[in-house]
C-alpha cells in the first residue's frame, strides 16, 4: 500500500468521525449516544490501528525512487598563469651521410686477398669462401698486371684485410664501386722492373739523323717515342709507322700490330697507350690474341721512315703472370 493510500485511509475515518458526531445532538435518548459512544471508540481504534500499520510499512517499504536534482554547474573561474612562453625543444634528425656509410660487397667464389691490387701481389694474404661479406674502402681501376679492376676490403670482423679482384664474377657490392676513392700503391716488387730488357741490338747506328726513347711499362708494355729529326723535331716526324711483333721463348709469333700513330703503342691508342686486354682473369695479347704466357718474350720494334728506311730494336724482356 502506497502511502496515498494510508493518508486516504486516515482522511476517510475523519470524515465518518465528523459525521458521527454531527449526528450525536442532543435530544437523542442515551441508548442511541452509548452506540454512538462504542462506535466512534471503534472507530478511534481502527484509525489508531491504521496509522500504526502505515508506520509500519513506512519503514519497510522501498521509498520511491525519484530523480537526482540536477547540480548547478561551478562557473570556471579564471587563473592566472604566467605570460612567459613555455620553450619548445627543437631535435633536428641529422640528415643521412653515405660518407658515413659503410660499403659493403658479398663474395660470389672463392676469392683471394692480396697485399696490392693484382695478381702480381705475393704471397696472398687469404682466401676468403663465396657468401662473405666484405666492406670496401678504395678502388683501383686496372691493376698490376692489368686485368681488371680491384677493391680495398676486409671481412666484418676485422681480421682479413686487403686487395680483392672487383670484377663482378667475383664480388657484387650495393652501390657504384668506381666511386671509391683511388689509393696510391706501389708496384709490386716483381713488377718494380717488371722487364727484364737486354740492350738495343738495332741498326739504328747506322741512321744518325734519328731520335728515339723507348718505354716500358706493367700497365701497356711498350711505348717508342721516334722521329727523323731532317722532318721535324716532334714526336712522329719523318715516320709512316712502327711495326711490333712479339715471340714468346719457343720462337712463336704471339703478336703482331702496325701503328701510325704518334706516340706509338704496342697496343695503340687515342690518348695514351691502351692497356693490356683482360677477360676472365687473365690476360692476352690484344684483342683476340692468346693468353700471355709467363718467361722471355723477344719484341721487335721495326720504324718505317718516310725515307723508305727502317729501324729496328730488339729487346728480350721477361713476363710474369700472376
């Protein structure tokens, strides 16, 4: 029961309370007022009772759930803060440097290490297996003899070091090889005099009018500087060509060129002498010649003048192949 209901309860016994009593006016015998009398104690009791049992449940019934009332918002006040700007740490992220990148190359075959860059440099310092990573630190285009370019390197952990064979056959490497810095080196001891050249043996006492110097060298072999100085005094003058024809120790023609072209090579060229030709590692005579093969070797260098005369060197050298 709701407490609507008690307080309906209690008004409605009032009510018949009132009327009870308004009914009770004198005149009325005294049987009729003592009913009057025990109803309305009757009724006093049931009124009593029922505020009693409203007490009651009162108490243990469940009060009504109503709605929270809703809270009146704070107005923010404001605070005062300080007009010194807060610093801002600025971290700027260095930019990436390649120079201070490490090249790195992996071994594609057994490979061997040596003191310098070529093959002529003994002994070597190590053999090093495919699959082995090597950073590079330098660069040498030909080496001594030529065949090929050659790298600078060491394994990751430091303890084999030196020059390796830069052909791709050998290495691959994850950037541009040739962009290494070039090192100095010295010849290697084999290669210091590297030919062994016995003195002119040519007829060229007999022309007194001709001036000559004749040049050896690992990386193109042979160069002569000649002219007949009744044409001129710059290198050329008064010479159609210089023939050089080379025979190995056994006597077999392995080479043969005719140059027209001041200064004169035993392998030509524009701008300089042309070094030896390289492929695979090894070196030949020329383009399409035989490999070089290691001992005495004899050149002829026959000048053919404008005159209709011809001039001979003959010089025995001594190759080795690494």
């Amino acid at each position: 029961m709701t407490k609507v209901n008690r307080l309906t309860m209690i008004v409605l016994a009032s009510l018949i309370s009132v009327m009870i009593l308004t009914a009770c006016q004198p005149g009325e015998d005294s049987s009729s007022q003592a009913e009057i009398v025990d109803t309305m104690v009757a009724l006093n009791l049931t009124a009593t009772e029922i505020e009693r049992r409203a007490a009651e449940l009162s108490v243990t019934e469940s009060p009504v759930e109503t709605e929270p009332p809703t809270a009146t918002p704070t107005p923010l006040q404001a605070t005062a803060t300080s007009t010194q700007a807060i610093p801002t740490a600025t971290v700027a992220i260095p930019p990436t440097s390649t120079s201070t990148q490490i090249p790195s190359c992996v071994v594609q075959q057994d490979l061997n290490v040596r003191p310098g860059p070529g093959r002529a440099y003994e002994p070597k310092v190590a053999t090093v297996s495919e699959g082995t990573q090597l950073f590079a630190d330098a660069y040498n285009p030909n080496g001594f003899p030529p065949g090929g370019p050659w790298a600078r390197a060491q394994t990751t952990d430091g303890n084999v070091e030196g020059w390796v064979s830069a052909l791709p056959q050998y290495i691959v490497c994850d950037f541009d090889i040739t962009s290494l810095p070039p090192v100095k080196v010295d010849p290697p001891s084999g290669w210091v005099e590297p030919l062994d050249q016995s003195l002119d043996d040519g007829n060229f006492t007999d022309f007194p009018d001709i001036r000559w110097e004749v040049t050896f060298s690992p990386t193109y072999l042979v160069q002569i500087s000649v002219r007949d100085r009744d044409y001129g005094r710059n290198d050329g003058d008064g010479i159609d060509n210089v023939d050089f024809t080379v025979y190995d120790q056994f006597g077999n023609r392995v080479y043969q060129k005719t140059e027209g072209r001041a200064m004169f090579c035993i392998f030509g060229g524009d701008n300089g002498c042309s070094p030896w030709v390289t492929g695979n590692g090894r070196t030949f005579w020329g383009q399409g010649g035989p490999a070089v093969e290691e001992g005495r070797h004899v050149i002829n260098i026959n000048a053919n003048t404008q005159d209709g005369d011809q001039v001979l060197w003959i010089y025995s050298v001594y190759l080795e192949v690494p």
